[in-house]
C-alpha cells in the first residue's frame, strides 16, 4: 500500500465530498480540490464551466489538467467526479475513505473517483519523462448522460487530442467500442369504448398484446446482425450483437372502458458499426408490416433517443501499444472487446479520436450500490499502465 500513499490521499479528499449528480451539490467544492490537487503536481489547470448551457443554472465545472512535455502528440484521459447517491445500509461512511485490507470503501471510490486519483498518480509519477502530453478531463454530470461533461468539453470547448483514454470503465477487457441505442415508443390507437359494447370499439390494449408477439420476429431480426468486434468476455455469443427488447407498457383506465391507445417503449441496442438511420428504419418497415394496420388499428413510432455506438480499428498502432503496456503491467493477456452498454467515448469518438475504455472499476466493486469500494491493485494497474504507455508515446 506505500506506493499508493498519494493516490489514496487525493481519493480520500474527493470521496469526501458528496457529489450527487442530482442535486450537483458540492461539485465547485470538489473541482477546487480536483484543480488545486492539479496544480500541486505541475500540471496546467483550465476550467469550463457548462451551467450557461444548463436549465437549471447550477455550476458543472469541468477540470482540464494537462502535462504539457511540448510533444506533438496529445493523449486524453476522461474521468467524473459526480456520483450516485449512496444510498442506505453502509457498513462505513460512505463519504469517508476506509481502507479494509485490500480494498478502499467510499461512494464513488471505484465509479469514478479513483480513476481521478490513478490519473493524477501517473501523471505525477511519469512527470518530464512522458513523451506524449496528457490532457486529463475531469467532468461533472457523466452518470446523468454527459452532456454538460464531457460532451460540453469536447462539443463546445473544443479540446483536441490525438488519442482518447476512457478510464471511466472496467478491467475486464480493453473495450474499443461501445453499442449504440434507439429508444422510443410505439403507440397503437384503435377505437376507445363502453365494454359492454364492444362490437362499437377497437381494442387497443389487445391491438397492441399482438404487436409485442410480433414484435418477437423483429427482435431475432436484429439478434442476427453480429459485429466485427468480440462481446465482453462470458457473454452468450462471441460477437456484440443486435438487440431489441420491450420496456413499458401503459394502457387502460377503467375496468369497464376498452382503452383506445396503448403505448409501448422499447429499447433497441446497436452494435458498434451500426448506422442508426439504418436502424431506426429497419424498425419503421417492419411496423408499417403488422396485420394490424389491415384491421384499421394505426401504429406510430416516436424516438426518443438514438445513437451513441462507435469503434476503434483495432489495427491502429494506439490499440496495440496500449494493450501492450496493460499487459505488461498485469503480466497475462487482455483481450480486446466493445461494450453491451454505451459509455463516453462515443464524445471523442464522433470527432474522430481513437478512444480505448480501459479503468479500474472491477466487475465486484458495488459501483452504484451500497459499499462500494475500489481494490487497491486496480488504482495502481491503472496509473502504471498509463505511465508505461506515456513512455513509449
Ligand atoms: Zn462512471
């Protein structure tokens, strides 16, 4: 543990302050202590703040802590420093760092407050000897979409780099790519009624209990499109794949009215070369196919959300030379795969920034859920790795 001295005592600091990405309290409190922490090592400290930007006004200051060597070559490494409120039930404070054995206890300890501390140990570990300059983005607002993070860093601020490190993400595997997501709702109407009567009506609860059976064709539809790129170890098939699954259901207002709308959302899930028109099209032609229609049923889609899936070619030098120095540093081999779910990469990623998911949040550590906590070998695979490959550039 004496070589994580530093890196615990900068987690001890942030983990202190409750970050809460709903109520965005103590976010200015916890950039000061992320910016002062910045400066200490010699890094070059700017802040965004993106409250213009939101409905609320409430202050989201963004960190941009830079070693600058004067290289050509700028990697970027993204964290978050908001959390999710912690919850009931804690064995520890959730806001004071407790370290048990091999494991470091704390609200956000692990999602993502010590890759804030990794971070910040490699860069001050690595210092003048970097070949590369390293830019850290330390945003607020990631576990409530990004937008205002690092969204607003890269989208409106405008920073560059020439590579991009995600270190909001787990070890598992070297993640190049994330799945994309449509989602939306589809709404039957029919004829509402008296149900005494329902000769007079069409039913469009029952109208739409016949899309959803449907609605299984499509589903195998999209579980046949399978990526280039392998699924996350111990998933059920080797490749990322398509999905679609039914969410919600809302219909009905009295036992003796025949409802006359019914509304079902749905999630669908691209994989990481997907083109989300395409999608979303696919989506609308298998619709305007049901045998509802015929029966005078009409069927509308509304997306509410879509996009979000990208890659990274795994050819390029950066996939290969990190994935060295991740190996180098855990000694076994790490395999290369995208995520089932989405993550923040899809920011660097559109402006067409290689981007690698790599961090220290292990599959166990109650990310989210109560005791939560970070291993400690995780923080230091995590800054070593990072300063292995800061050396080769
Ligand atoms: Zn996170």
């Amino acid at each position: 543990m004496d070589d994580l001295i530093y890196e615990l005592n900068v987690l001890k600091k942030i983990v202190a302050v409750n970050t809460d990405s709903l109520t965005k309290i103590g976010y200015s409190e916890c950039a000061e202590i992320i910016a002062e922490e910045a400066d200490k090592i010699g890094l070059e400290v700017e802040i965004y703040d993106s409250k213009t930007k939101s409905s609320d006004n409430l202050p989201r200051p963004n960190v941009v802590a830079t070693l600058n060597v004067g290289a050509p070559k700028t990697i970027l490494a993204a964290v978050h420093y908001d959390i999710v409120p912690p919850g009931n039930g804690w064995s520890h404070d959730p806001f004071t760092l407790t370290v048990v054995g091999e494991k470091a206890y704390g609200r956000g300890a692990a999602d993502d407050k010590g890759a804030i501390a990794a971070l910040f140990g490699a860069a001050k570990k690595v210092g003048k000897e970097a070949k590369t300059n390293f830019k850290i983005l330390i945003t607020p607002d990631e576990e409530v979409g990004g937008e205002l993070g690092l969204g607003y860093l890269i989208n409106d601020i405008g920073i560059k780099g020439d590579e991009a490190l995600i270190v909001d993400a787990g070890n598992e595997f070297l993640s190049i790519g994330a799945s994309g997501i449509v989602t939306g709702t589809i709404v039957v109407k029919g004829v509402q009624g008296h149900a005494g009567y329902p000769h007079k009506a069409l039913n469009a609860l029952q109208g739409i209990g016949h899309l959803i059976v449907e609605l299984d064709k499509f589903k195998e539809f999209r579980e046949k499109k399978l990526s280039k790129l392998d699924a996350p170890p111990e998933s059920i098939k080797d490749k990322i794949w398509g999905r679609f699954s039914v969410t919600m259901l809302k219909s009905g207002i009295k036992s003796n009215i025949i409802p006359g709308v019914a509304e079902l959302t749905f999630d669908m899930r691209l994989i990481p070369e997907e083109d989300v028109t395409v999608a979303e099209n696919e989506l609308r032609e298998f619709l305007s196919k049901v045998d509802l229609i015929g029966k005078g049923y009409k069927i509308d889609l509304k997306v509410a959300q879509r996009g979000g899936n990208y890659y990274t070619d795994p050819r390029l030098p950066f996939v290969h030379n990190f994935k060295e120095c991740v190996e180098k540093v855990v000694g076994r081999s790490m395999p290369l795969a995208a995520e089932l779910g989405g993550n923040d990469g899809r920011y660097t990623s559109s402006k067409g920034i290689p981007t690698i998911s790599y961090g220290p949040i292990a599959e166990d550590t109650n990310f989210h859920g109560v005791n939560e906590f970070i291993w400690l070998k995780d923080i230091r695979v995590v800054r070593d790795a990072i300063v292995e490959y800061l050396k080769v550039g």
